[in-house]
C-alpha cells in the first residue's frame, strides 16, 4: 500500500519564491513544510493498492483542462490542522474541473476522498498559529498535475513524483 494523492508540483522558479516566503515570514515555533515538499493538493487518495494505482492512472489519462493560473495572495491560518498556508482570494474554475474530476476517477475505482469543496491551497507550516504578514502574491502557472506518493522515513516525510500529465491545451 501506498500513501497517494494528486497535486499540483511547483516549477523550479515557484518553488523558490515559495521558499522565499517562508523565510520572510515572522513565525516563531511553527513546523515549515521543507522546500521540495511545497505543493497544492488536488485530491487526497489515501491508501491504495497497485491494482488501484493502476486503475486510477488510467482513469485520470483522458482529463484535458486548460492550463490555468492560480495567485496565491492570501495568508491562511486553519486551527483544526493548525496549518498556516498560502490561499487564493479568486480563483477560475479550471482548478475546481481539475479537483472534481480527479474526484471522479478515484471514485471510479472505490476510494472515497473529501466531500468538501475545493480549495487551492499551499501548506507552508504545521503546528502554527496565525500571522499577519504582507508579501508579494504567488503567480503558480499550472501546466500539468501528478499523481504523489507519501514517504515516510526516520527523517521525516518526502513526496515522490510517481507520474505526471499535462494538462491539455484547447485548440482554438
């Protein structure tokens, strides 16, 4: 069994200005997501098996979705997990069409995931509280979407590309 989810994995030059923000962010006694696990969640699958795992890439290689662009603009603070994170003010509903039919595929193949509405967003700590802090918004291109996996290791947790699609451009 593997830990799995699909995401949206940053370019090398959004991870960066994402590691930026981190450093310039005034939080004392939070737990920072390390740089190269900074991602957007689409769907959270939880654990699946090979057969699944299988089955669901199959599943999720006919979406096409035109590329879209998120602005991270907003500071977030979620006391249930206790996560501060990076959300959108606005947003079109290419990543929603995005979310709901990875939604669907996983559905398809007898995982069931979150009911709650989608919502683009970048954990940048656990463990936090709220902050206030300006900062210059985040412009994520996105261009495609992967399927992650979750590894756990006696230093901590790492995400691991397992496959990537494009995301398909509408001829016009």
């Amino acid at each position: 069994m593997k830990k799995l989810f699909f995401a949206l994995w940053p370019d090398d030059e959004t991870r960066q200005e994402l590691m930026r923000l981190q450093k310039a962010i005034d939080a004392k006694g939070v737990r920072w997501v390390p740089g190269q696990n900074l991602h957007a969640t689409l769907v959270f699958l939880g654990n699946v098996d090979e057969a699944t795992e299988a089955a669901i890439k199959q599943g999720v290689a006919s979406i096409s979705i035109e590329p879209f662009t998120l602005t991270f603009d907003q500071l977030s603070y979620w006391s249930r997990p206790r996560i501060l994170c990076l959300t959108c003010r606005q947003f079109g509903q290419e990543v929603v069409a995005l979310a709901e039919a990875l939604d669907k595929a996983a559905a398809d193949c007898g995982l069931q995931t979150d009911t709650r509405p989608y919502t683009p967003h970048i954990t940048l700590a656990r463990q936090a509280r709220a902050v206030e802090q300006n900062f210059t918004p985040v412009i994520w291109h996105a261009r495609s979407f992967c399927l992650m996996e979750s590894c756990s290791e006696p230093g901590g947790v790492y995400y691991k590309v397992l496959q990537q699609w494009p995301l398909a451009k509408i001829a016009t």
